[in-house]
C-alpha cells in the first residue's frame, strides 16, 4: 500500500477498534489499481455520523445530512461517509432520501460504475462485489446492475461516463454506451453548472477527442449550452492535437471552431455560468490569437499580454497551425522579461505627477498620457525615471 492510504490507516482502524468496519472507496481506490497519483481517500464506515463524532474528537459537519463528516486527524483531514442506500431519485439528480444501513454491498451497489463501486480494507484487500478491478483490466466503463436505472437515477452519469473516456482511455461497455445514447435527452434536467464541470474534465483530458466523438455520436451535445446543431463545428476539434491545452486554453479553441464572433463570447461563456474572469480571461486568448494569425508579437503586445497570456496565446496558435510543441514561446518570455517595465504600476510617475506637470485637472487625456509614457518606455524611447520621463513629455509637447 502506498501513500496517502498508509496515513489514513489509523483512521480506520480507530473506527475498528470501537466496533465498526471502515474501508477506503471510491475514486482513490480505482486509481490505485491505475497506479495513478492520488491526491486524497475517502472513507466509508458502518458507523452513523454521530457515531463517528463520538469516535474522533476534531471533526465538521460538511455533508451530514448525506452521512459525511469530515475528521481532522494527526493534522490532515477526512471525509468518512456513513454507509447507505439512496431512496428514489428527483429530477433525475438527487435521491429524495438517504438511509444509513451498516452493510457495505449495499453501500457500494448504490455507486455508478463498477470501476468505483470496489473498496479496500487497512490490509490492502480488495472488496469487489461488481468485479470492478475486471473492468479496469479491461479499460472498459460499465455501470453497477441496469444502465438504463443508473442514468435515470442520475443522468449527470451519462457526462461522467464520456469524462472518464477522456481522462482514462478507457471505453464505454457495449450496453452502457447504448442507454447513454437513449436517455441523453434526460440531461435537460442537470443545472448548467454540473454539466460545465464535467464537461470542462472532458475538454482536458488526454483522450479528449474519443470524447467528443462520442459527444457527436450520442448526441449528448444537443444538450449543452450554444452546442445544438453545431455537429460540424464541433467536430473540428477533433482536427487538433489538443493534449496540454489547459481548461481555459480548450475553451478558446471550442469558441474558435465555432466561429463565435467577438461580440458574442461573453454571451456564450456566460451561458455556460463560468466566472466573470475565466470569461476574460478567455476572451484575451482569443484577441491574441487572431493578433497573432495578422502579425509577429510587438513589444507593446508582449508588455499587454504578460507572461500568462503570451504562453496561452503560443500554445493555442501552435495547435491551430498545427506545430508540435511550442519552440518559439522562450524566446518570447525571454523578451517579455526583458522589458523595462511589466505593468502600468512599475511606471515611475502617477496621474498626480502629470497633473502636477501640466497643471491640468483629470480627465482623458491623463489615460492618453499614461499610455503614451508606457508605450516609451516599452519601446525604450525613454527610461524608466520620473525626472526623464517629464523631460521628454515636455520636449514632445513642444513639437
């Protein structure tokens, strides 16, 4: 057994030795069978919430209507559910109640795929009733007992399926794929927010073209936000090597195949409720990607952007063009680096300085001003220092 299992071991067997059973599940357990990297475990026990805040002497109620409370123990802390069986499910997302019970199957039949539905002991042994470590040799997503029951109880599911194609390479399980495709048009029901978190995992992941093949083919993107009858467009994805693009990169590119005019991003974006400055931040690339199909990077440019935005920028135009990796992009933070200033508050003047110079109130001709001085010292007309600075103000303002 490896880390972060081995520290959580006492936390279990805490739990043991008051006379419950305790077990590791879920993701952190698949994962391990992946050998891949593992952030965090959760914990699954037949004790009740109560009982386990009888047991641990630090812990926070997070989840405790659902059966989680969260355990701050030896200075980490642990999410450790409660076992228990989901009544029937509302709006196609949420059980409209929950019953804690003390038997594990039970607890892990209610999960949604077989490669989540195992878990592990203190030991290292394996739990697996619904032969998920089978399905992870054969890099296959399947669903616990009835597709066709698991999507209706939540059809979240369905993207959640498509997410770990793209994250795991794995396929999805011939009778899984086939009651994704007849019940997608329940995912009209899942808030935006949810599909946008799922959908934001599959646009990263490093199979994200099988991904949105099965986007296409499934027609589940019929249901997500500006996609509907958008198959062609989106589709041109597929025409890229995506892999390394990083979320906000990948929506730049989707908005690219799409042809969103400039005018309509943030409409879009917002459609998709992401936060004001992703959709900035978004918007930007894009502005230097076009910049960058018309010219070279300009100094100006360079200094405008900032290092952030000159990477995004490169990487996303390297794709499109279709350069692998991207060899020029040093050179240009080398030269951004280079500059003698990297942002408006390194100027070596303020807007009280000019009015002082000028005897002027504000107004636009402050910010005129201000550029105009950034642009200078950019460009190396001028340095970097206050008194230099006037002096040449006052040499162009006599011209």
């Amino acid at each position: 057994m490896i880390e972060p299992f081995l520290s959580a071991i006492p936390v279990l067997k805490r739990l043991e030795d008051a006379g419950f059973e305790a077990y590791f599940v879920g993701g952190s357990v698949r994962d391990y069978f992946l050998n891949k990297q593992i952030s965090d475990v959760d914990i699954a026990t037949s004790a009740t919430p109560k009982e386990v805040k009888g047991i641990f002497s630090k812990t926070v109620d997070i989840g405790i209507e659902h059966g989680t409370v969260l355990v701050l123990f030896d200075h980490k802390s642990y999410e450790i559910t409660t076992f228990r069986t989901e009544g029937d499910y509302q709006d196609y997302r949420r059980p409209k109640e929950v019953s804690f019970i003390r038997n594990l199957n039970e607890d892990l039949q209610r999960r949604d795929f077989t490669m989540n539905a195992m878990a592990m002991d203190r030991t290292g042994t394996l739990i697996d009733p619904f032969n998920g470590q089978l399905a992870i040799s054969k890099e296959e997503i399947q669903t616990v007992g009835s597709a066709n029951d698991r999507f209706q109880e939540d059809a979240l599911r369905m993207m959640r399926a498509v997410r770990f194609v793209s994250q795991l390479s794995f396929s999805i399980e011939e009778e899984t794929l086939q009651a994704l495709t007849n019940l997608v048009p329940l995912l009209k029901n899942i808030a935006i927010e949810r599909k946008r978190a799922e959908f934001e995992k599959i646009l990263i992941g490093n199979n994200c073209n099988n991904a949105i093949k099965i986007l296409l083919e499934t027609n589940l993107f019929s249901y997500l936000p500006g996609l509907a009858n958008q198959e062609k467009l989106i589709g041109k994805l597929l025409d890229f090597d995506c892999v390394g693009l990083n979320k906000n990169e990948m929506w730049a590119l989707l908005l690219f195949c799409l042809n969103v005019k400039e005018e309509s991003i943030e409409d879009f974006l917002r459609n998709w409720r992401l936060p004001v400055k992703e959709i900035k931040d978004i918007q930007h690339i894009l502005f230097f990607v076009q910049k960058r199909f018309e010219q070279e990077w300009a100094v100006h440019d360079l200094y405008t952007a900032g290092s952030n935005l000159i990477t995004s920028t490169e990487k996303l135009y390297n794709v499109i063009i279709g350069l692998k990796g991207t060899e020029s992009l040093p050179n240009l933070l080398n030269l951004y680096q280079k500059l003698p200033i990297k942002q408006r508050s390194d100027l070596d003047v303020t807007g009280g300085d000019l009015m002082e110079w000028f005897n002027q109130k504000g107004g636009p001709w402050l910010k005129e001003t201000i550029f105009k001085i950034e642009q200078a010292i950019v460009n190396e007309k001028v340095e970097n220092d206050k008194q230099k600075i006037k002096e040449w103000l006052l040499t162009c303002s006599q011209k």
